[in-house]
C-alpha cells in the first residue's frame, strides 16, 4: 500500500490549480478579519469555481517563489470550528513554509500537518 501522495495525486492538484483562478482575498499585510492580532505574511486566498470540506473554496498560501509551482499541502484541523481542511501551498520558501507551520501548530485550536511534494 502506498501511503506516501504519488505523482498522479500531485499531478491531479496542478491540473486543478491551473485550470482554476487564485484570488488572493488577503494579501500580505492583511488584518484577520475574526483574530485581529494575526496578520498575514504571505498572500493567502482560494482557487475560484472549487469545493472544500467547509462549503467554500481551497484555500491556497501563495509564496515569494518566482516560479509559483505546487510544493505541498498542509492538513488542518481545528478544534474551535470543528472542521478539517487542505490548502494548498504555491511557490512557498523554507522561511514561508515554516511561518504556515507555526501558525497552525502553536495554537491549542489548531492543528495541521504539511506533506510535502518531492
């Protein structure tokens, strides 16, 4: 049994994002509109006409990276809204990954788990 996401599995998501639109809806510098203590670092927004577990669409973290390729996902599940959710990193750096990983993982309320693409 494979456990690790395949070629085909990464290929599925750079079908999906390239065939869809990237709304940044809150770019870097942007006020959490719930949590006004968090501000965003890195332009995060959804990929437009696509489902998520919540009813909205994929959220998506779109990093400094030139090329803007698909380097992972992050699994979030949070305690508070009591839902889990994918989204979907673009062009992310190391320092870009990492600050997503504290920001889900350094709170009681949320969990997430990033895997990465090879």
């Amino acid at each position: 049994m494979n456990l690790v996401p395949n070629e085909a599995f990464w290929a599925a998501l750079d079908k999906l994002i390239e065939k869809s639109e990237i709304v940044v809806d809150r770019p870097t510098g942007y006020v959490h509109p719930d949590y006004p203590d968090f501000i965003y670092r890195i332009d995060y927004g959804f990929l437009e006409g696509t489902d998520s577990s919540d009813g909205e669409p994929i959220d998506v973290w779109i990093g400094s990276d030139e090329e803007k390729k698909l380097i992972g996902v992050f699994c979030t599940v949070d305690f508070d809204k009591r839902d889990m959710e994918v989204k979907l990193l673009i062009g992310c750096t190391a320092e870009e990954i990492d600050y997503i990983n504290h920001e889900y993982n350094d709170y009681d309320s949320m969990k997430g788990l990033l895997i990465l693409r090879d």
